[in-house]
C-alpha cells in the first residue's frame, strides 16, 4: 500500500499543527476509499523538493499506517531517510537487549504536498505513532505515541508507557532539532513530529529558546529521573537546576548549554533509563 502523511504539514516551532482526533476521523474515511490514489501518491514537482525516494520500511522495520494499521509505503527526502535509519538504529541499541527484531514502526506519514516550504512538503518530516518489538517471541509495543489514549491509565502501568514515551523522546531529540511531543499543543496527542528541518545531516543542539526542547528536559527531569519539574516551556532555574543534577548523577559537569556533548548525553542516557536498558 502506498501513501502519504495528511497531515497538516506546518509542523514546526514557529507554526505548528497536527493530526487531530478529527483529523485522523476524516482519514480513516478516506483510507477506506483506497488512500493509494494517483494524484494522492504523486509528489510536487522537483523544483519545490528534489528528487524523493519510496520505502516501505526503516531500518528493515516495516512501517505501518496508523489509520489503516497496514503495512504501508512512504516518500522521503533521501538525507532524511538516512537520518531516520540513525535514529531506529541507535534507540536499538540503547533500549533493553529483550526488545528484539524484527521492528514494527507505526506512522501517519512522511511526504505531503499540501503546503509549501515545510517539514512534510518536502519529505523532511515523519510523525512517528508506535513502535513494536519482539519480547519473548512476542510482538509487543514498546513505544506508544498515543498520549491520548495510555493518559488515562493508572499506577505502574501509566509510568511505564509514559517513561518510555519520553526514553523514544530523548533518542529523538538526540538526532533531530524538531520534536513536538504531547505537552507541545494537544495536535501532538497521537503522534511525535521529526524533521531535520533546523539540523539536517547532523545530531541536534540544544537552545533554551526552543519550548520543545525545553518541554522534553523538563519531562524527563520528571518522569524518567524522578526530579519533579514544571513542564511549562520556560527554562529557568528549576529546569537548570534538575537537568545538572541528570549530568551529575551521570558524570558530566555544567549544564546543557554548557556544551553540545552533554545535551547529547543528557538525551541518550535518558533513552536508556527510561526504557529500562540501563540503570543510573
């Protein structure tokens, strides 16, 4: 099956916009009436995005369209694709030896002409809904984009998913500048955005100026390692102070405007104590 992302593609910092409940409703209609059509499946000309490549999988991880839950194809800007590789490959062989292939990875799409100059017009962008491992010869989802269905759980249940949610964060933050997550706006409920928009080929750096970056510290600080944070978007001397004490406790010094290095260590140990690969 090959389609394409719907989604509103204005997803950065400065416009961001998402795939609402009403949004993903409204799709799942149209999957039902064959989303592989033609004019659908056809990307703008190459003046406005260059050349895109077809694939039906990530690092060997077949992809999945969330509507449809089928095994789906997606158009890509190559470069992003390859970023795309990096990051599943490196949440690999950080999150817990049990979680074993073959991946499943679950998506609302990639590649979407419906506007001009952002993340999904230019097959930049990827929104990112499920992860599925083998554990014990099982498939077994080991990361759930969907905040709005798991945030009504309770007790260890709700802290497992929600640490892991936020582990697939930080390996996400790692690779790319752009990550909205559910605490960005309610659009970001059902899914995590990525693009490379802001750090291309490169792993991302971190700026007190950016409100996701700062909201995904301050969730990790909470959730992960139990140093309660309010998760306001603002970074102050609360956030400073809980993220140093995470590059204290694993052998950094400063802070995370300190150095490029310890944001990076600062997201990659965060991957592998909340998905339970390592303790700290």
């Amino acid at each position: 099956m090959n389609v394409i992302s719907n989604d509103d593609p204005t997803e950065t910092e400065a416009d961001s916009g998402g795939l609402s409940r009403r949004r993903v409703l409204q799709l799942a209609g149209l999957g039902a009436a064959g989303l592989a059509v033609g004019s659908l499946a056809t990307a703008a000309p190459a003046s406005a995005h260059g050349p895109l490549a077809r694939h039906d999988e990530i690092w060997n991880a077949i992809t999945h369209y969330d509507v449809t839950g089928q095994p789906s194809s997606f158009d890509y800007n190559p470069a992003f694709y390859g970023r795309l590789e990096t990051f599943l490959a490196y949440w690999y062989a950080n999150t817990p030896v049990i979680w074993r292939q073959p991946l499943r990875v679950w998506t609302y799409g990639a590649h979407y002409d419906g506007r001009v100059s952002e993340a999904h017009n230019y097959g930049r962008g990827f929104d990112l809904t499920r992860i599925v491992a083998m554990i014990n010869g099982a498939p077994t989802k080991v990361f759930d984009g969907h905040y709005d269905e798991w945030r009504s759980l309770t007790g260890a249940e709700l802290a497992t998913t929600r640490r892991r949610y936020w582990a697939t964060s930080a390996c996400a933050h790692y690779h790319f500048r752009n990550v909205l997550t559910y605490p960005y706006n309610t659009d970001h409920w059902n899914h995590i955005h990525i693009d490379n928009l802001v750090s291309g080929t490169g792993n991302s750096h971190f700026d007190t100026g950016s409100e996701a970056q700062v909201k995904h510290v301050q969730a990790c600080c909470t959730y992960i390692w139990g140093y309660a944070t309010a998760i306001d978007g603002v970074w102050g001397t609360q956030s400073d102070a809980n993220s140093r004490r995470v590059l204290s406790r694993i052998g950094r010094t400063g802070g995370l405007t300190s150095s490029q290095p310890n944001w990076l260590e600062f997201n990659r140990t965060s991957v592998r104590f909340g998905s339970g690969r390592q303790d700290f």
